[in-house]
C-alpha cells in the first residue's frame, strides 16, 4: 500500500470535511498522531490562515495564564485551559497539493486513538445527568476563555467561535474535550445566543431519571436553552454552584447508552 505523506507527515483516514477544508487523522514523523486540516481550493488558504492566527493567540493566551498560576502556586497549574484545544504545531503552503494551505495540530495530553468526534457520539448515544454536566462545563469554560482573552487584550466586547458540536473531539474516560476546528470568530457576538445552542445540544443528549437533582439539572439546563446568560463566565458559574449542591464534585465514570436501547454503560478512566 502506497503511504501518502505531506513534510514527513502521513495522511491516514479522513475525520470530516467542510466547503473550505478537509480534515484527516495523521502521524508525524515520531509516531505521534495528529490532525491535518488541507483547504478544499487555494481559495480558501486564507480561512486556515486566519484559523492558525487565531490558535497561536488561544495558545499565547493560556500559556500566560498557566504561567501567572505555576508561578503563584507553587508549580500547580489550575486553569488548564490548554487542555480545551489543539495545538496547532505548524501551518504552510503546500506546493504537492496545489499550493493549499495545509495546519497540522497534536491534541494535549492524550492520543488521537482515544477521541471520538463529538457529534458522531452525541449521534449515537445519549448519556445520563452527570455525564452532561462535565461536557457542559467543558464547552461554557471555553468558551469563557474568550472573555478572558478580551479582557487581556482590553477589547470592549467580547468575540467568540459560533458553536457546532462537529467543532470538538471528545474523550470520555478520561472526561476530556478538545475543539480542534476553529471557525472564524463572530465579533461583537452576543453571549447569550452560543450559550443557548449549547443548552440545546446538550438537553437533546441528556436522559433525565426521576430524581430531584436531576429534575433541579433540567430546569437549570431548559432555563439556559431558553433565557442563556450575558456571560459565559455567569453560566459557567452558576452550573458549578449548582452542581455543589446537586452531586458534589467526585470523579463520575462516562454513563451512556446506545440511542433507542435502555440498556447503560460506562467507560471508565484507565
């Protein structure tokens, strides 16, 4: 079998594609597996280019976060918000492939094998109260990096990605969520609207037993979809004083089962 490979880099399966770009799983050439993003036309070189310009910022932005943390800490790095998104390792134009633009990123801390693409699952299965309630805070911390991000920049509003579950990989044992598809931001975008769509994506996840945390969950989860917040940074908070109260905050195994079944499982970390 003929290996295709880009810069010592080997194109494996294709992942997902667009209008603008296709989007492949990779090994570079130590063996570690990465994603590679190829515009559709050199057209659209522009669109990656401006998507690589937006990670590095994401990157500087939580490398300066976990630095003012290890530093006033002792070593311990609280926020991780580099844990949220892939690494972009290197982007450039590729004559082999008609001049496109092509970025290639790694994933933190975890191997690609063990990520599913978030809307393939979400397809698929639907997952219990708990299990929601660590993709939800997940997406509204992301999100709040933003808000983060133009307060460091001293922009007036904030800009954020519009939100699509096919944005993200999802590794449930480990309760880990990466967005590795960064669509251009919307400016002067209104917090209230993303918030809303995430509410919505994750009632139509979530099965809800008859339980009184549960029942409290999707109230707060229905208020979200309907009302959402002015911040991402509100919601996030407010979820998390919630679940305080709700469940506490303990390690909950990945609870789901296979659409139409009533049968669950778990996945649990190693």
């Amino acid at each position: 079998m003929i290996k295709l490979k880009v810069r010592d880099i080997e194109v494996k399966n294709k992942i997902g594609e667009s209008q603008s770009f296709r989007v492949y799983h990779g090994e570079d050439e130590n063996g570690q597996g990465v994603v590679i993003k190829v515009a559709a036309n050199y057209d659209d070189n522009d669109k990656l280019a401006a998507e690589a310009g937006l990670v590095v910022s994401m990157q500087s932005f939580a490398d300066k976060i976990t630095g003012f943390e290890t530093e006033l800490n002792g070593g311990k790095k609280l926020s991780r918000y580099d844990l949220l998104f892939a690494k972009l390792e290197t982007t450039f134009i590729e004559q082999s492939q008609g001049d496109r633009r092509i970025n290639v990123f790694s994933v933190p801390e975890t191997s690609i094998d063990k990520l599913t693409p978030l809307v393939k699952l979400s397809h698929e299965t639907q997952i219990d109260a708990r299990s929601s309630v660590w993709i939800l805070g997940r997406l509204l911390k992301f999100y709040s990096m933003f808000e983060l991000m133009t307060i460091d920049l001293d922009n007036k509003v904030p800009s954020y990605p519009s939100f699509s579950p096919s944005n993200f990989f999802i590794g449930p044992e480990r309760h880990r969520l990466i967005c590795y598809n960064f669509p251009n931001v919307e400016v002067d975008a209104i917090a209230t609207d993303h918030i809303k769509a995430i509410a919505s994506f994750i009632l139509d996840w979530v099965v809800i037993e008859k339980d009184e945390s549960e029942e409290q969950y999707l109230r707060f989860l229905k208020d979200l979809s309907a009302n959402g917040r002015k911040k991402f940074k509100d919601a996030h908070m407010e979820l998390y004083a919630n679940v305080s109260g709700w469940w506490g905050f303990e390690y909950h195994p990945f609870t789901y089962r296979d659409r139409n079944t009533s049968i669950w499982k778990t996945i649990k970390e190693d």
